[in-house]
C-alpha cells in the first residue's frame, strides 16, 4: 500500500520548492515571451542565491522571473513613486550601487538587495504654527548643517536632481530655489542613505515645499478659477452620477476620459 505521505497532493513543500513553483508559474507573465525564445541571460544573486534571467529585464521584473512576489517596496512600476529603491554590487566591484529596481536593468553577476523603505528621520509638524524663515528647516532637521558639499546624495540620486544644490539652497533660506530644483523628487530616499553628514535631504525638500508653497508661491490662476467653478455647483450633476458607477464602470470610465491637450 502507497505511503500516504507520498501520494498527498498537499505533500509538504520545503521554502525552495514552493519559491520554484512560484517562479515557474510566473516566468511567461513576467518577461512577456516563452523561455525558449529568451536569447540572452544573465546570472544574478537575489540574497544570495543565483538565479538565471533574461538579460532585458528590469531587476524587478527578475526578481519576479525568479519567483520573488513583492507585497512591500514596488507601487507604481515606472520611476514615480520612489517605493522599489535597490542597493546592489556587480562582480569584482567593491562600490554599492542604489537605484530603483523599476527603472534599472539587470547586470550579469549582479547582487541583489531590495529595501522595503528607508526607515528615516520624519518628524511631524504643523505649518500654520510656523513662520516662513530658514530656522524652521534647522528646528526640525539641525543636522543641514553638517552639509560638506561632497555631492554624494547628488550621484546616488535616481532622478538626476542635483540635490547638493537644493541643499546648499535649504542653508540659505532660498526657499524658491529649494523647490524648484527638488520638485521631481519621488522621495526613494537614497540620497539620505547615502550622506556621510546624515541629512535627509529629501524630507527636508518636502519641508520647504510646503513653506514656499504656503507662503511664497504665486496663486495659480486656473486653481482659483476651478475652485470658483466647484462652489457654484458646476460639477455637481456630474458628480452625483459618477458617485453612482460601479467599479468597473469608473475604471472604463478612467480609461476612456478626455485628455487635456499639451
Ligand atoms: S515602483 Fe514606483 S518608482 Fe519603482
């Protein structure tokens, strides 16, 4: 008579087996194309482990080809939302290298680490008990005074922003300045991982944003005008009938909205 254990279907799988299914199943939906049909591959090491991948994935796409499922550290899979920061080191170099795993293809010999968010400095505040001067930047983060120009958050930073600048800027009070060189930053944080003087450069952006923004930035016309538009009740037929879509009809809805021409 069979071993029962044997013939189970919900024989007990070790993490490595159930990881190998995972993968197996994912593999076509990941990379787009039959394995067969894959010309060039590289070997990269997710925590350690070799996995080998096709060579124009981006390292989340592979780490999803290797069976890897991301509940945390991935959001918006094109570069925005800063959530998939990467720190990895290629063969023979002894430099960690950042940058985000939606946005970055794998290497051959690669090591792989993801981080789930970088765990920095965030106090809370309240602007409306805040003046608009500089001092409010080194009440909350003091240590923007430390900066020593190295540049060093300005190379680890994945959208090109020339941070140090906007720091230097910061120091100044020249809060304009500040938010118009830090305005495309999707907050990965891997310039503050990378600072030897331990700035947060990218919260302390956010901080002054909000400052200029209260207090400095001029009064967009099309905002004042659209809000005039809301409290006279010209959306309010459309909105009680969008208000009674279901899901599926909001999102084809989304998907078929009028764009506004450039
Ligand atoms: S997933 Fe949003 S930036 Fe990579």
């Amino acid at each position: 008579m069979p071993n029962k254990e044997e013939t189970s279907s919900d024989k007990k799988l070790d993490s490595k087996e159930i990881m190998d299914r995972i993968a197996e199943a994912s593999r076509q939906v990941v990379s787009g194309v039959e394995d067969e049909e894959v010309e060039n591959w590289v070997t990269i090491y997710i925590m350690g482990r070799a996995y080998e991948v096709p060579a124009d994935l981006t390292i989340l796409t592979a780490m999803e080809y290797a069976g890897y499922k991301f509940v945390r550290g991935v959001g918006c899979r094109q570069g925005f939302c800063g959530a998939c920061s990467t720190v990895y080191r290629k063969k023979g170099e002894y430099k960690l290298q950042t940058g985000m795993a939606c946005q970055t293809r794998v290497e051959d010999e690669m090591y792989l680490v993801q981080i789930p968010f970088v765990p920095a400095e965030k106090p809370s505040y309240d602007l409306t008990e805040h003046e608009y001067d500089v001092n409010v930047l080194f009440e909350y983060y003091p240590e923007l005074a430390r900066c020593v120009s190295c540049n060093t958050c300005t190379k680890a930073c994945p959208q090109d922003l020339e941070v140090m600048d906007y720091v230097q800027a910061a120091i100044k009070g020249d809060f304009k300045g500040l938010a118009e060189e830090s305005f495309d930053c999707i907050q990965c944080g891997l310039c503050a991982i990378r600072c030897p003087s331990e700035i947060v450069q990218y919260n302390i952006a956010q901080l002054g944003r909000r400052l200029y923004g209260r207090y400095d930035s001029p009064e967009p016309e099309h905002l004042k005008k659209r809000l005039e538009e809301i409290e006279e009740g010209k959306f309010d037929k459309e909105m009680k009938e969008i208000t009674k879509l279901s899901r599926e009809e909001l999102e084809r809805m989304y998907a078929e909205r009028k764009r506004e021409e450039d």
